[in-house]
C-alpha cells in the first residue's frame, strides 16, 4: 500500500487544491475514518469509506445523494432554511461525488456543519424527545421518495429472522466451543422464533409498508445546535436503506430507553423507563407528522421488542463465533451484551400493554 501521507495528500489535492492549512483526525467513529480539513474559507468533512463494512461505496453514495437532496428540496419548499438540514456532500475539483484514489480507497467529503455538537447519551426525557423529533421528520421528509430505489447497504441489516438463522447456524457450528455455556440464552432466543417473523409477515400481507429508514437511529446520529439545542440534521446516512420505521424506533428505545447501560451485567438494574419511552414515541409521531399508517403506530412497542431481541441475538452470535465483529473489552463482553438485551426484551414484554397504551394516547 502507498504510504499514508502520499496517499492523503493525493486525496486533498483532488478535493482542495493546494489550499489545506490543516487535516486532523475528528470524532470517535469506529466505521470510517474521519478527518476534519481546515481551508482559508471553511471547514470540511473528510472520510475514507469502509470498504469492508460498505463493499460497494457506489451504491452507498447514490443513495446518499438520492436522500440528502430530497430532503433539501423538502425544507426549501417548506420555506424553512436548508443550510444545516442535512449533509452536504462536496465535489471534487473535477465534479465527481467520491474520489477512488490509487489504492482503491473511497473518499467523500462534507461541508462541515457549523455551530452544532453531537451528544452521546440521553440525559433526560427532552433529549429524547428532540432526538424522537428530529428522526420521525427524517421519516416525514422520506415519506414520498420510493424505497425501492435505495440500495442495500448491509445485506439483511435488520432481517430478524435472518439473525436468528444466523445464530442457530452458529449454535450448530459452535466453533468456540461455548454452546455448553449458553444454553439458557439459546432457548431464549428459540422461544421466539415466531416472534421474530412478525414484521416481515406483516409486510408480506401489506399491512407495514416499506419505507426509506435510518438503520441506526442512535442520539450521537442527530447534530444538535450550540446555542439553542434543537435539533438541526440527522447524519451518519452509511445505513439509509429500505426498511421499516418500527425498527427505527425501536432501535432508539432499545438503546435510550434502557435504564442501565448495554453491556451492564447486574441485570436487575436492566428495565424500560416508560417515562422515557413517552418522550420518544410523543416526538417520533410529532416528527412524522402523520405519515405513518394506523398499523405502524400500533407496531411501535413491537418494533422495540424486536430491535432489542435482534441486537441481543447478534450479541449471541458473535460471542459463538468468536467475537469477530462487535470489539470486546472482556471475554465475555459480548455474552453479557446479549444478556442484558434478553433481560430488557422480558421488561418489554411485561410491559407491552404499557406501551400500547402510551401510543394509543399520543397517536
């Protein structure tokens, strides 16, 4: 491989010219890697594309594209400024929307958007709701653009039934040699096979359509304004794909709504805090701004069930095999994952008719 200089060099060349004054490494990612390039006029964005993670970055910059303009032209004819309401990607020199450089290494660079931070936890129920907000109007923006157009960044991303094939396959592989340990979690996940097929099924019978969603509706994947604290844009686009706006938020509630932290091995401590769960679901419908169907907003709590059971199962999976994919600080990091997520999935289902009664209220 081509030394690291002369390959960044080769890159800012084609987007800026001579005229870097400074390129650092930004942000605490763990997908891209991402660089903050500083030029007399203004800020950019800088990122070399996971390959391994995207294997095709074509395809992930045109859906890119295809959604950041949309929702552009969304805000400006709703008369509200759309300088800070998504990404912008930045051509090169030659007008191309990526740079493949010499090494076969992917490139794309944003404005960087200025006056914002991230957040990377829920510190109180108005967060949540803001963050809620804020991914529900992504869903409103998108509501018209047709998902049959976006590619499949990640092959059967949020395909439960597919994570769970994959965990029995693991479970009959045992390459680790750990099934024995774990057979209380196995027989968890067995338990509800059924479950799992419950939004596939239901899309099968159009009863949940497919629409254009996130895929990682986290609180660090919304840029929050300095100075106000609204919510200005929803980043981190390497997962929009087609899919179904009960697994966004589901998502959200699976990792904001937990009152103790993912990896937390006192499970008593492990819960839904329905206060929290409120927050969300009042914002996400507000954001969405009716464009969900009656059936989505009934299959909201399933879609947090299911998220949580999902992670859980690919927590249990690559515990089987070898912890390949999620990194480890323990090794049993990632069985401990799993059995937190299976212990909320139980608080869930003990409270579903909670949570339906929530959304019934709000809708």
């Amino acid at each position: 491989m081509k030394n690291g200089q002369q390959q960044m060099q080769e890159v800012l060349t084609t987007y800026f010219g001579d005229g870097v004054r400074s390129c650092e490494p930004y942000g605490n990612g763990h997908i891209n890697d991402t660089y903050l390039v500083t030029t007399a006029e203004k800020r950019y964005i800088l990122q070399r594309m996971n390959t391994v993670v995207f294997p095709k970055p074509e395809e992930l910059m045109q859906n890119i594209l295809g959604v950041t303009d949309h929702i552009r032209k969304k805000v400006t004819e709703a008369g509200l400024p759309s300088d800070r309401a998504t990404l912008t990607v930045v051509a090169t020199r030659d007008g191309k929307d990526f740079y493949r450089d010499s090494t076969d290494g992917y490139w794309r660079v944003y404005d960087f958007v200025e006056g914002t931070v991230a957040r990377d936890a829920v510190e109180n129920a108005e967060d949540f709701y803001i963050c809620a907000k804020a991914f529900g109007e992504f869903q409103q923006y998108m509501a018209d653009y047709p998902a049959e157009q976006l590619f499949e960044t990640i092959r059967d991303f949020h395909n439960t039934p597919k994570r769970y094939e994959n965990l029995m396959n693991a479970v009959a592989r045992d390459r680790c040699g750990r099934v024995s340990s774990v057979h209380r979690e196995i027989l968890f996940a067995r338990a509800r096979e059924c479950f799992c097929h419950t939004l596939e099924d239901a899309h099968l019978c159009d009863r949940i359509p497919l629409r254009v969603t996130h895929n990682d509706t986290k609180l660090n994947n919304i840029l929050f304004d300095a100075q106000t604290g609204a919510a200005t844009c929803v980043i981190d686009l390497d997962t929009v794909m087609p899919g179904y706006s009960v697994n966004d938020f589901g998502d959200s509630i699976r990792f904001g709504a937990n009152t103790a932290a993912e990896d937390e091995t006192d499970l008593s401590r492990v819960s839904l805090d329905l206060t929290l769960f409120e927050a969300y679901a009042r914002g996400f419908l507000e954001g969405c701004g009716g464009r969900l169907t009656e059936t989505e907003i009934e299959m909201l709590p399933v879609g947090a069930v299911m998220m949580t059971l999902e992670c859980g199962m690919r927590f249990l999976t690559d515990y089987l095999e070898g912890d390949v994919y999620f990194k480890i600080h323990r090794p049993t990091h990632n069985l401990d994952r799993a059995r937190n997520q299976f212990a909320l999935v139980v608080d869930m289902e003990r409270k579903m008719s909670k949570m339906k009664a929530i959304v019934r209220k709000l809708k």
